[in-house]
C-alpha cells in the first residue's frame, strides 16, 4: 500500500470515529434532557401533593436514570461530561 492510501484510510477511520462519537453524544444529550425534564416532572407533584403522580413520575425518572446510565458507561469519553453530570445532580435535588 502507499503512503497516501494509508493516509486516506487513517482519515477515514477517524472520521467514522468521529461521527459515531457525535452520534453517541447526541442521544446521550437528548437522554439527559429526558432525565431533567422527568426530575422536574416529580417535583412538581411533589409540591401539588399529587403523590400518586410523583410515584409514578419516580418510577420513569429512575427507569430514565438506568437508561443514561448505562449509555453512558458504554461512552467513556461521555460518562464524565457535564451533560451526565448537570443531568444527575437535577436527578439527586
């Protein structure tokens, strides 16, 4: 092989890399954003008294929880990220 081809090939390693990568910080985002919004969610019935509601709001919320978590092992790079980060400490308020 010569050395552009090799080249070429590096280049395209690392951009399919990259882009998996983008690929997996998106969905862990959008995952994030779901936690927050849940977490939100049990606060509000917690503070309407609505109990059944937040029960059942903290059950999605943890299923959501496992869910980022989960993606975010898979993610290395991801997993120490203030996205995952913010998103947890919203979960633990």
């Amino acid at each position: 092989m010569r050395h552009h081809e090799l080249v070429y090939l590096s280049l395209s390693n690392a951009a399919s890399l990259l882009e998996n990568l983008y690929e997996r910080r998106e969905l862990l985002i959008k995952k994030a954003r779901d936690l927050i919004k849940k977490s939100k969610e049990v606060i509000v019935n917690v503070y309407l008294e609505k109990w059944e509601d937040a029960e059942r709001k903290i059950s999605e919320l943890n299923i959501v929880k496992a869910e980022l978590e989960n993606m975010a092992k898979t993610a290395g790079e991801l997993y120490y990220s203030s996205t995952v980060r913010d998103s947890l400490a919203e979960y633990v308020e």
